[in-house]
C-alpha cells in the first residue's frame, strides 16, 4: 500500500501531551482574572520558559528545543483552546524569534535568542500603525541615519506583548518603495523609545496590546536587522511564516473549545424531556463545528509541515490556513453559542469568550481579504 | 589518596498503558480475550512516571546516570522516548514475538535479564501497579529474581552511602525501612509530582538511539519467555453481574417505616419483636 502519513511523529504527540497538560494546570487558573482585568498575567512567563514553550522554534545552540513549526502550531493549539490570549502572547513571541533567526546577525542571534528562550522578556514585532497594519508603505514611521545608527519617529499601534517585549523588531521607513522599509531591534530604556497605553480589546482579553511610541529614539547601527531596505521582506516573512500560522493555530485551539463547549452543553441541557443533543437542529450544528475543525486542522498542520520541510510554497499554505481556520473558528464559536440559546450570552459560559476571541483573530497577522489577494495572486499570477 | 566512588546507576523499568484517559474507548477481543490496545494511544504507565520523576530527582541531588527498561511491543519507543525527554540518559527495549502472553513472572524474568546485561546498578526503581493490570506484582518479582531487597510503595527516599532509607505507605500508615544498595523500589503515586516533559528534552531524545534486545539477546530460552514462560494462565474475562435487588416500599411515611422494620426483623437483621435489646 502505498502511504500517506497523517499520525504525528512521536516527539509532536509529546509536545502535545506537554502543551495540554502544562494548559489546564498553569494557564486555566488564570483565564478568569484575564477576563476580568485584561491584563497579562507576568507571572506565567518563566513558567512557559520553564517547560521550554517560548524556544519552540529556536535552535538547540541558542536555549531553544528546534522542534520545528507542526510542533509549535501543535503547542499553541493545546494553549488556545484553554486561553486564545495566552497562545496569542505566545505566538506573537515566537514572531520574534523567527525574525531574528532568519534574518539576524550571529552576534544578534547570541544576544537576543537565549533571552527570548529564557523569558526575560517576552517578543514582539511592530508593524501596524495608526495608519493600518495592511498598508506597509503607507507607514509613518521613520529612521533617519544619526550618528552611528538611526534615529526613529513615529508611533505603532495594536502590538501584541507592546508591554512586556524587552527588544521588539520594529519596521520603519529608511526609503521610497519596496525597498524603503528596514527592520531594528530597539531595546527597552533605549532614550526616546516608550510603550504608550494598553489597548483594550473585545477578545483576546488578558494578551497585552499597546502602542509604542519613537521620538527621536537612537538606535545603533548593530541594532539594523537584516539589510537597510529589507525591511518589507522581513516583516511579510515573519508575518507570512511565523504570524499567519500562529494565528491559525490559535483558531484550532478556540475550534476545539467550541467543539468542547457544545458538545458538553448539549448532553447537559434537557428540553422536552430529553437533552438536546437529540434534536436534530443541534447535531447539524455540532457537525458543522466538527467540519469547520478537522478541515482546519488538516490546513494548518499541512502548512507547518510544509514550513519545517523548508519548503517555498509554505507562506501561501499558511494563507490559506490562516483564511479558513479563524473564518472558521468565527463561524462555529457562534453555533456554539447559539447551541447555548440565553445561557450563550451569560459570562459565566465561556462559549461567549471563544466568539469574541475567534471575531478579534479575524484581523490579526493578515485580514481574510489581505488572505484572498494571496491567495488568488497564487493562481491567477 | 581518595578513592572515587563510582557514579551511581539508576533502572526505571515502565510499561507502556492505553492512556487511562480514554480507557472508555477500550474494548476486549472476544476472541482471545485480552485488551485490543489499537484502539487507543498507548502512554507511559502514570504510576511509573513517578518512578522516573524519583531517579530523576535522586540524580540530581548525588548524580548518576539513568537507563530506562520496558519489555513491549516496537511501538514502545515512544514512551522510552518520552522518559528520555523526561531526563533519563538511556533506553533500551525488550521486544521479541517470544515476549507475547507473558505474566508478571514472565516479565520480571525478561527485564531481570536486562538488568544483568546492563551491568553494575544501585537501584532499581518502578511505578507501584500498572493502570491496565493493576498487579503490583512485577516489581517485587524483579526484585527476588535478582536477590535484591525491594521497598514497596515509597512516599520518600534518602541516599546515605550504600543505605537506602524509604518512608513506605501501608494500609494503615507509614513504614521506615531502610535496605543496602543495590535495591529496587517502587513509588506511591503521592511520592512526587511528576513533571511535564521539557521541550529541551524532547528535542533532545531525538538524538539517542533506543537498542531493542531480542531473548536470544538477553540469553533467555523460548521456554522461559512469554506465554510459555507463564505460570499464570487466563481462564476467562467476565464483569461480575450485579447482584442486587431492589424494591421501593409504598405509602406514607409511618408505612414505609412500618413495612421496613418488618422486612429488616424478617430478615434477622434486627432481633424479632419483643426479643433482647429491642425497645
């Protein structure tokens, strides 16, 4: 027979079993209290370094486990599916740590990487601005070369970890065009550098957004990652290969709580005289959700494993799980909650915080229209 | 001169079980009667991650090296590559068709045999009972086929020199016992807590080869392995069928208590009307 594998290798069916478990006993205690403040809860980073979550696709030689990118997606899944905000957190550190891998110096590598690993500070790219986060050469943000580096102004707006990141990759513009955007690594207590509020969102409550304002901010010359003028390159890798994925995989985790949170409500809630489950209106509901999962899932782990064979065609594979899982996750959160009828709408269910969660994945790392140009660009090109 | 003692050797022996959160998913074969263990992913045997948590945590406080034994089918590498990412150093794996049906004894034999192969050790250390067979009897019997004092259902350990001390749980309480090195003990499930297999650690079991040692391997005859090896024999499988009958009393309150009281006295598990000690 010839064979088409679709187990997880071994160490990924660990990784799995690591990520749930390390979820319902570290993270599901704190879930409430995100709600309720939508603050990030500090306290839960050395643990996620601890358990080795935050060096998931560093190499071995920097702190990290290079397990590779089905293992990440595997990880944040298990994450999401107890709390999207803290697998949002997480996945928006790894951008980082993707960014500096690919596109770093050694001496960048060895600064930054063991600390990202270690969760000294959690990681972060800015990108989007006042002016949206589709638009790159619409940005606003400048360096300008000053002596022995760059001196940046501007402002960033909606940056996941905007708080708790130690040295985000910041894009800025350094020229006119595609080639007008360059890529800096600017620390914490940097002159002229200052995160400004935290932004309050609908979902994702708890996953620390904010803005991040440049004045005059020196940067050094050592802190240019990659090339002056590759800046564009950089960011729509990261986004394409490290953001899109991340957020996909977000979405599974809220598909499986959705799926979870239907299917335990359903058997619970008796109507005439029997439970719900029954009717045939909810199991076409429950079948759609299960639909919207495992399609998913086949999308998102194919993308991964795509990624980790090093192959070209991974960022259009991303797209298209990063499209269908969050539109999905839309879609079955809100049968989710319909199967719930008034109790939906109650706060102490938390099929409620799965839609507000899965509406906010929606535009983060590429909205579904930004997806659909990709994507047709992919066939028409 | 000081003379170097020799870096300690711990053997965590596991098994690998259906995962005991899925164990209503498990169905026996009406054939043969024994577990159809496709039908769900096999994991570590819970009991026995407590045994690799205490060889881990031993190694850390005295240092030493850990080899990790189960006598299985191939698929076990993985869970000797879980217990790798959980810190052991080495795995190795008995497996052979010969293996097939053995009990308890059969299989202390087989890893009584590796134990010998792997050399010198000091302690030996295994979960309390298996989630699927429940026995308990494996450890003890690895521990009197190697002439070896065991320690049974340890909530603590101390290393002292070539002394083992183990505060032991029994039925009623608690036993300080103490045994010479080499030992083999098995830990209570509220001995430790294990943790979660680092990320590190699983990357880095990826890089060790697991040998797989066949009987001819461990020098065992067909005869001493598996089924042939086997003492025990499984006659039958079978749920016991409730026995209880029940029966719902009518009327009022003061009835129902009439009715029962008569019933109870009728079957004299109240004296009868009128006799000693009744009111």
């Amino acid at each position: 027979m010839l064979d088409m594998n679709f187990d997880f290798p071994n160490p990924v069916r660990i990784v799995q079993r690591t990520a749930r478990d390390f979820a319902r006993q570290a993270v599901a205690p704190l879930v409430a209290g995100m709600e309720e403040t939508g603050r990030f809860p500090k306290s839960l980073v050395p643990k996620m370094a601890e358990v080795g979550l935050l060096g998931l696709v560093t190499p071995r030689r920097y702190g990290g486990s290079e397990l590779g990118f089905l293992a990440r997606t595997v990880a944040l899944q298990e994450i999401g599916r107890v709390s999207a905000a803290v697998a949002c957190a997480l996945q928006v550190h790894h951008m980082q740590a993707a960014a500096i891998q690919d596109w770093g110096t050694p001496a960048q590598k060895e600064k930054y990487l063991p600390r990202l690993c270690r969760g000294e500070f959690l990681g972060t790219v800015a990108v989007t601005e006042p002016t949206g986060g589709s638009d790159l050469l619409g940005m606003a943000t400048t360096a300008v070369p000053a002596a022995g580096g760059y001196a940046l102004n501007g402002s960033k707006c909606f940056i996941t970890n905007a708080h708790l990141a130690g040295a985000p990759v910041v894009i800025a513009k350094t020229g006119e065009g595609s080639r007008g955007l360059s890529a800096f690594i600017v620390e914490k207590g940097t002159r002229g550098f200052a995160p400004g509020r935290e932004e309050r969102k609908m979902g994702l409550r708890g996953a620390d957004t904010g803005e991040l304002f440049f004045k005059n901010c020196r940067v050094p010359e050592q802190n240019l990652l990659g090339d002056e003028g590759e800046g564009m390159k950089a960011a729509l890798k990261t986004i394409g290969e490290a953001g899109r994925p991340g957020m996909a995989a977000i979405a599974l985790g809220i598909l499986d709580a959705a799926l979870d949170e239907a299917v335990k409500f359903s058997k619970s809630r008796n109507l005439y005289g029997k439970p719900i489950s029954n009717i045939q209106a909810i199991q076409w509901s429950i079948a759609d959700i299960l639909v919207d999962l495992e399609t998913s899932k086949l999308l998102c782990y194919r993308a991964s494993w795509l990624k980790d064979q090093g192959r070209e065609d991974c960022a259009t594979a991303m797209t298209l799980a990063k499209l269908h899982a969050t539109e999905a996750a839309c879609r079955a959160t809100r049968k989710a909650l319909e199967i719930h009828g008034g109790c939906g709408a109650m706060l102490e269910f938390p099929v409620q915080r799965l839609w507000r969660d899965a509406m906010v994945c929606v535009s983060a790392g590429g909205t579904t229209e930004i997806g659909k140009i990709v994507l047709s660009r992919s066939v028409l090109a | 001169m000081t003379m170097k003692t020799p870096s300690r050797r711990y053997i965590v022996c596991l098994k690998p079980v259906p995962d005991p959160s899925r164990f209503d998913k498990l169905r026996l074969d009406p054939e043969t009667m024994l577990l159809r263990r496709g039908d769900v992913p096999q994991v570590v045997n819970p009991g026995d991650r407590h045994a690799i948590e205490a060889a881990v945590d031993l190694k850390k406080r005295f240092g030493g090296t850990i080899a990790c034994l189960t006598m299985a089918p191939p698929d076990a590498r993985e869970q000797l590559e879980e217990a790798l990412a959980m810190g052991c150093d080495r795995a190795c794996l008995l497996t052979d068709r010969a293996f097939a049906g053995a009990d308890t004894l059969a299989t202390a034999r087989a890893l009584a045999a590796a134990v010998r192969k792997l050399g010198r050790f000091d302690l030996i250390l295994c979960g309390c009972y298996s989630a699927d067979g429940s026995t308990g009897q494996v450890g003890p019997q690895l521990a009197e086929l190697l002439g070896i004092p065991d320690l049974t259902h340890a909530l603590s350990l101390r290393l002292q020199g070539r002394r083992l001390q183990a505060r032991c749980g029994l039925q009623d309480g608690t036993a300080a016992l103490e045994a010479g090195l080499p030992a083999l003990v098995s830990l209570d499930p509220r001995a430790n807590v294990p943790p979660l297999p680092p990320m590190r650690g699983i990357s880095g079991a990826l890089a060790k080869k697991i040998p797989a040692w066949s009987a001819a391997d461990l020098g065992l005859a067909p005869a001493e392995v598996g089924l042939a090896g086997s003492p025990t024999r499984m006659l039958n499988v079978f749920t016991p069928a409730a026995g209880r009958k029940g029966e719902i009393l009518q009327g009022s309150a003061n009835e129902v208590a009439a009715q029962l009281l008569e019933k109870l006295r009728g079957e004299k598990i109240l004296p009868a009307r009128g006799g000693k000690g009744s009111s």
